[in-house]
C-alpha cells in the first residue's frame, strides 16, 4: 500500500516538532512512534488534508479521534516499554493503537462499536502491524483471558475506574484514563502499589464517554 507522499510526510514532520516536542515531550521513543504512524490513513477520506492539524476530528459513528498533542500526552503518561503487553480501552480510528504497537509488546485493543473495529482492523492490518490483538465488545470488561497488563489505557470518559481493570492490571503496573462526566473530566495516571491505585492528576481534558454495555 502507498501510504506516504511527501506532503504528509513533511505535516506529519511538523505535527512532531510544533505540536508535541514544543510543548514538551521530548522522549526520543515516543516522538519517533508518531513520526511512523501515517495519521491520516485513519480518519476518513474527505478529512485527510487536516489529519495533521491541532485538534480532534470525526471518525463516524458519532465518535471522535483524539488531537495529535492529546495521544502524545497520554502515551508519554503511559510510557509503555518494549517488554510491556498493553491493553486499551476504546479502540476507535486506530490510531492510538498503532502508537502503542510502535512502542509496547503486543497491544489488546477493545473497541464497542463493529463498525469502527472492523475499519480500524482493516487499516492495522494493512499497515502490517502483528503485535495487536483487536477485540469487539464492551471494554469496562477488560479482556480478563489476556490478563495481566503491564499498562492500560482507557480512550473514552469513564465515571469510575472498573474493576475489572483493576484485577487485569499488572502489580507496579500503570493505568491512564479520562475520569469525570460531560460536565468534568480529567487526566488520571494511576499506579497499582501494594493492591492499591495510587494516582496523579493531569488536568482537564475532553473525551466522549465510555458506553458501558448491559
Ligand atoms: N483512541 C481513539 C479514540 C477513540 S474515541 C483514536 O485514536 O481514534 C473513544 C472510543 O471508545 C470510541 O470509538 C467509542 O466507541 C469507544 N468506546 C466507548 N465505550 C466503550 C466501551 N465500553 N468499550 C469499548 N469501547 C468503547
């Protein structure tokens, strides 16, 4: 597949170094993961000229692809190690899946909606990625047979922490996610120390909301 030309290699270029060197994330890993990953093959055809660009944009389904500066920062959070199995809640375009897979062991995705988890299957698949497991279903669930994960990380808006993530989450081990509701919600990195999360807050952030299934 011919995914690059040289425009969007060169957005993709300044997309690094304007929107998330400048503002701070420097980890020579991390920058290199969204210098690989063509942004624009996941989201849809008629957006690709502002794949680049400083702020999320639609991917169908009433759902939404996080801001390049969005991704960085909750992977640098994160900051999974090239021994590390992964698990992420809300899949969407793809496209933070792939960073992950640029970074971590092997990345279990979990996506609600099929339509979105069959695009985002397809482009991973055609980007040659082997290292991620794509799942359909309702993540608040975890993915307790893969279980457990060094890192997790949670792409929707969630009003609690789960359980289930807590019991699939690795002792030291790190969860990232948006906490709050359509009013409030922000950034937490919570550590897993001695049977307890121990967190730190990052600021306010804007997500769409986890949809827990019955
Ligand atoms: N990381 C994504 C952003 C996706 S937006 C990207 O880079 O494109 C959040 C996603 O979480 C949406 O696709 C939504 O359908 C999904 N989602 C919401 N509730 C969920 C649940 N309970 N289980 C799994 N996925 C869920």
């Amino acid at each position: 597949m011919q995914v690059d030309t040289s425009q969007t290699r060169q957005a993709r270029y300044e997309m690094v170094e304007t929107q998330i060197r400048k503002r701070g994330i420097i980890d020579s890993r991390i920058l290199r993961a969204f210098q690989m990953v063509p942004r624009h093959v996941f989201v849809p055809a008629g957006q690709r000229s502002t794949a680049y660009r400083d702020y999320p944009l639609p991917i169908g389904a009433g759902q939404t692809i996080s801001q390049p500066y969005i991704v960085a920062l909750m992977t640098a959070i994160l900051s999974p190690s090239s021994t590390d199995r992964v698990l992420e809640i809300g899949t969407g375009s793809g496209y933070q899946t792939a960073i992950l897979a640029e970074l971590a062991k092997e990345v279990f995705t979990i996506e609600r909606i099929r339509q979105l988890t069959e695009s985002a299957g397809t482009i991973l698949q055609e980007l040659g990625y082997k290292n991620i497991h794509l799942f359909n279903g309702d993540g608040s669930k975890g993915i307790p047979e893969q279980a457990p994960f060094e890192r997790i990380m949670v792409t929707a808006c969630s009003s609690r922490l789960y359980p289930a993530w807590f019991e699939q989450l690795q002792e030291g081990g790190k969860i990232v996610l948006p906490l709050g509701d359509s009013n409030h919600q922000e950034l937490i990195e919570g550590r897993k120390m001695g049977g307890k999360i121990q967190t730190i807050t990052h600021g306010s952030v804007v997500f769409v909301p986890l949809v827990q299934d019955e």
